[in-house]
C-alpha cells in the first residue's frame, strides 16, 4: 500500500482519502500508511482544506521516483 501511495504522491498531490478511493481501501488504514511515508521524509505536507468539520491533509512526495536499496528498506522496515 505504501509503494502504491508513493507512486501516485510522485505523480501528483493527494489526499488519504483520495488514495483510499482509488485503492479500494479503508482511509483510515491508507492514513496509517501515509502517516510512516511522512515520518520518513519520504512525503510532505503542502496543503489542508477543511471539509465537514475535519481537515483533509495534502501530500506530494519528496522521495526520488527510483527507490535505492536504503530506501526501500527503510519502507519496508516498517512494515508489520
């Protein structure tokens, strides 16, 4: 799920929720995953809208379009 947000965050800025939509995914499982990406500076916020009380988060990544060897382990350390 990480390396599919990932790739959709290189090619353009998206929301969990977008990202959950377009995975056939639960957000709150997709925010989860969006959350570690940010932890490690492989994504960055750039942008908030209030939607229905709550703040959507918009993210694009930061992250080289190839992964090397170190950062797929990072990404895949977390994963448990």
């Amino acid at each position: 799920m990480r390396a599919r947000a990932l790739t959709v965050l290189n090619q353009r800025v998206a929301s969990p929720s977008e990202l959950a939509a377009e995975q056939d995914a639960p957000v709150w499982d997709v925010a989860y995953h969006v959350r570690v990406l940010r932890e490690l500076g492989m994504i960055q916020l750039v942008s908030t809208r209030q939607v229905r009380g709550a703040t959507q988060h918009f993210y694009r990544s930061v992250a080289p379009s190839h992964l090397d060897d170190e950062l797929w382990g990072k990404l895949l350390a977390t994963c448990g």
